[in-house]
C-alpha cells in the first residue's frame, strides 16, 4: 500500500499501477477528494498571478473543482453506459477516486503564480492531466483501447468545456 505522497507521484507519473491501487482502496476517497482540493486550489492561486485577493481565488477555485465534478459525472455516464465495453466493471467510487488522483498534475499550476508563465503552465498541466485521465479511465474502467478511454474523455472534456462556457457567458459582464 502506497503512502498519499507515493500515490499522488505515480499519478503525475502516469502509472497504472498506481490507478488500479487507488481504484481498489475505497479509504482512498478522502485522498482523492484532497488532490482534487489540492489542484483546484493550486488553479486559482496560479490563476491570479502574484496579486492573490481571497474572493477570488476561492471563487476560481470552487469553480474549478465544481468543473471537475461536472466532468467526472459526465465521464461516468458515458464511459459506463455509451462507451462501455464487455468488461467494463466500474462502479462510481472507483472511478472518482482514479479521476480524482488524475488531477495530480494540476498541482503544478501553482507555478502560474511566477510573472508570465500564466498560459504556458495551464497548457502544459492541462495536457499533463488529459494524458493522466486517460491512464484513469482506462484502468477504472478496464478498458482494454486507449483510444476508447481517449473518447470518453474527449467526449466528457467537450460538454464539460461547453457547460463552462455556458456559466461563463450567464455570469460575465454584458459587452458593451
């Protein structure tokens, strides 16, 4: 059994073993709630920059974990209902505690704090996690394709963005 700082490396490192560990230990969630607390709150500080208001930051953070919950809801219904395969086993505790270690790379966008590297760093981590919840899906849901569990998440990832998009428009200032 792996400790939480050895879990939370081999998921930025993309090993499998690691996801089908945390997928197996249920006393994994608390873990898994923390990472993804972890790199939502690394999102917002990353976000603003070196000029950190409190408001703010726990907004984008809030926003940022509600997103992933939007996304690993989505991921769920369609990698176990649309996307399936005969031996896809998963129920959702599985599968949220190996998206939830997914998000290990996005601890990294803290560095968004230094002066110009805002953009760079978000790309970069986005990426990273993308290549994470692949490894994610694929072993929670015993897929035996990664283009499979590429497709769920592409799938998941775009109708989450558009949900995002949506929220954004209904609480942005009217253009003028």
């Amino acid at each position: 059994m792996a400790t939480f700082l050895n879990r939370l490396a081999g998921a930025a490192l993309l090993n499998p073993a690691i996801y089908e560990e945390v997928e197996a230990d249920r006393n994994a969630t608390t873990q898994a709630i923390a990472v993804v607390t972890m790199s939502s709150l690394a999102a917002g500080m990353g976000a603003l920059g070196p000029v950190v208001r409190l408001t703010t930051l726990v907004g984008i953070s809030l926003f940022a974990f509600a997103l992933w919950g939007v996304w690993a809801l989505l991921t769920l219904q369609i990698g176990t209902r649309i996307l399936s395969s005969p031996r896809t086993q998963a129920d959702a505790g599985q599968l949220l505690r190996t998206i939830g270690f997914a998000t290990a790379p996005g601890v990294f966008r803290i560095a968004g704090l230094i002066p110009g590297t805002t953009n760079v760093v978000f790309g970069i981590t986005s990426v990273w996690m993308l290549m994470a919840m692949i490894v994610a899906i694929r072993q929670a849901l015993d897929y035996t394709s990664t283009a499979r569990a590429f497709a769920v998440c592409a799938l998941g990832w775009a109708m989450s963005f558009g949900f995002a998009l949506a929220l954004g428009l209904f609480w942005s200032p009217p253009l003028q």
